[in-house]
C-alpha cells in the first residue's frame, strides 16, 4: 500500500514538472473535489486519520505549481480544517494546521475575487461588514463559508488569544451572510459555528450561551437529526458553558445512539460519536 501511494505521488509530481498544465490544472479541480467527496462519505476515523496527511502533502505539492488555483486553495482550506479539527489531538500541532487552513482560505478568496481579499486586509469592521452584505452573493457561498469555517478553526485553536478572538464579529458577518443566502448549507453547519461562537465566552464577558443553544438546536433540525455535531457541539460548548448536565448527558446519548451512516456525513458522524463517548468520560469529572 506504502509503494503505491508514494508511486501516486511521484505521479503526479512528474505530471507538474513535465509541464502539461491543462492535465494537471483538470486533475488538481478534481482530485481537491474528489478528496472532499470521498472523506465526508468514508466510515472509519483511523483509515483517515493514516492516509489524509499524504494528501495533504499532495495538495501542497499542486498549489505549489499552481499558486493562484482557487479551487485547489479552497480544497486544501477545507482538508487541512477537517485535519486538525477531527483528528489532531496535540494543542500545538491543531493550532499549526489551522493557521495553513486559514491562510490557504485567505489564498483561495484572494485567488477568485480582488475586492473581497482586498476588504481582509482592511482593518475597519463597518466597511468589511457593508461589503460582505453587498457584494457576496449566491455565487459565493462556498467560498465564503470555507472561509468561515476555517476562520473559527483557526480561533478554537487559541481561544486564549484576544486577537483571535477580535475576529469574531467578522467571522459572524460572513457565516450570518451565508446564512441569509443559504440557510441549510453544509447540513445546517453554518448556524452550528454561529451556536459554537456564542458560546465561546460566558454571558459576562459578551458571550450569548442562550442565543447558541436556540442556534444549534436549529443546526439539528435542519438534516432532522441526522447530523450529529450539532448536538455534540451544544454538549461540548454550551451546555458545559452553562454546567447543564441534565442537557449535556442527554444530548450525548441521543448521539451515541444514533447511525452514523448518513451521505455526506457518515465522516464527521462518525468523529462526533466519538467526540460523545469521550465528553461523556470527562463529564464525570467535570458536573
């Protein structure tokens, strides 16, 4: 298995250097695509985990040869997030991988659009805020909530930081604009990050725990249940915000119980029972 992936590797590092850039511009679009595909539907954390670094290493070999690819920014955005949100235990190493996924997303919305990559440079939040209610629309909705994504990746990796955690009026303008635009995307995960960032802080230093909860409630229903990180979410950062027990370990169990296989989410269902059955081993302690 070893000699045929670095075969696979040294593949297509021949197809970069031999120069044929139509094949391996075709190739990169679809092979950043396909990899998102193929991970969301796959049903084992451990066969992830092992193989998607060599395919992380692949797509910054192809970026390298195709620096100005917005799709293959915005793939390696979303890959590398997965990466270190579902898989990468150590505080240190996640905080290294979100930092690449965010950067890689501020590449890829530079790659497609001047005006937007123009306006994360600006420091006044009023002219961000008009812009992003202005100017981003249907087309780019993908971009935008990639971007977001791994905006709040790259701040739950440090939320000690209060430069990070500045950012958040931002992240929220762009994630409440994808909302506006298209509620259910992602299966309903743009109202989870919304219902996460609210209940990042206590009610006294300007977090909203309530108003989160009502969100990620909502993130739950938009799939009918099916996606379980909602309701891992709420567990994790809301109900122990609020040291809710009774919701907490009840949230939990309805996760444990319930089927991860669903397309398009059997991957991050299968990382969110996971998640369950270790906040379930911690809440002893923590309640």
């Amino acid at each position: 298995m070893r000699r045929i992936v670095r075969f696979s590797l040294l593949a297509f590092s021949l197809l970069v250097l031999a120069g044929c850039a139509i094949v391996v511009q075709r190739a990169a679009d679809g092979l950043g695509s396909g990899l998102t595909a193929g991970v969301s539907n796959h049903d084992d954390i451990d066969t992830v985990a092992d193989g998607l670094p060599a395919y992380l290493l692949l797509l910054d070999g192809l970026i390298e040869g195709d620096p100005e690819n917005p799709a293959l920014l915005l793939s390696a955005a979303r890959l590398y997030g997965t990466y270190a949100g579902g898989f990468v235990q150590e505080a240190e190493r996640a905080k290294r991988l979100s930092e690449r996924s965010f950067a890689y997303a501020k590449r890829g919305i530079c790659a497609r659009d001047r005006d937007f990559c123009a306006q994360l440079q600006d420091s006044d939040f009023d002219r961000f805020n008009a812009y992003v209610a202005a100017q981003v629309g249907a087309k780019d909705v993908d971009a935008a909530y990639t971007l977001a994504a791994s905006w709040v990746g790259w701040l739950r990796a440090d939320t000690s930081d209060w430069n990070r955690i500045a950012d958040l009026p931002r992240i929220e303008t762009l994630l409440n604009r994808v909302h506006a635009l298209a509620p259910t995307h992602d299966h309903g995960n743009v109202l989870a990050y919304l219902g996460v960032l609210d209940c990042l802080r206590p009610e006294s230093l300007g977090g909203q725990p309530g108003r989160g909860q009502e969100r990620l409630r909502a993130a739950d229903a938009v799939d009918a249940g099916r996606n379980l990180l909602p309701k891992v979410l709420n567990a994790e950062y809301c109900a122990r915000l609020l040291f809710d027990q009774d919701a907490h370990d009840r949230m939990l169990a309805e996760v444990l119980a319930a089927d991860a296989n669903v397309p398009g989410l059997t991957l991050s269902n299968t990382i969110a029972k996971r998640r369950a059955a270790e906040l379930v081993e911690s809440g002893k302690d923590y309640f």
